[in-house]
C-alpha cells in the first residue's frame, strides 16, 4: 500500500488527550473508531461504547474517512455514548 494512500487523523478524547491514527484513505469510520478508541482509552476498553463525533456529530461508522468528509490531518472526537452532548 502506497504511504501517499495513508491518512493521518488526530483523535482527541474527552479529558483533551489526543493521538494521531493512521489510516488507508478508504478505511472505515468503524476502523477509526476502533484504533482511536485503543491509542486514547486502552486495549480493556469496548469500542462499541464511544461515537466519533466529526464536525458535531455523531459519523456513519459504515462511510469511510473520504465519504465522512475527512482528509488527511483531520481532527475527530471520540466519546463515550453516556457522554451528554446537549
């Protein structure tokens, strides 16, 4: 897989930590949620539990990062679900 293909995106929790997840262009939003979940919350934590949040909002873990609006150098959030956004 060519680097140029590579994306780096900065995922950032909600105590302010933030780590930077690398990517193939056509991942998933799924794939991001779950590397971004592990570099930020650790391995004993269940992704199923946290929404990447692009923009405000919760994403489509189906899209990929292209479809999802993302480029290389994004910036997402991932929460955790019984986070309150209101």
């Amino acid at each position: 897989m060519p680097a140029d293909n590579r994306w780096a995106i900065t995922v950032a929790g909600g105590e302010g930590d933030t780590d930077v997840v690398t990517l193939n262009e056509h991942a998933h939003i799924r794939q991001l949620r779950h590397d971004g979940v592990r570099d930020l919350y650790g391995t004993s934590v269940n992704p199923d539990e946290y929404d990447v949040l692009i923009g405000g909002v919760v994403a489509n873990l189906d899209a990929t990062l292209e479809q999802a609006g993302l480029s290389d150098r994004a910036e997402v959030m991932i929460l955790p679900k019984d986070v309150s956004r209101g």
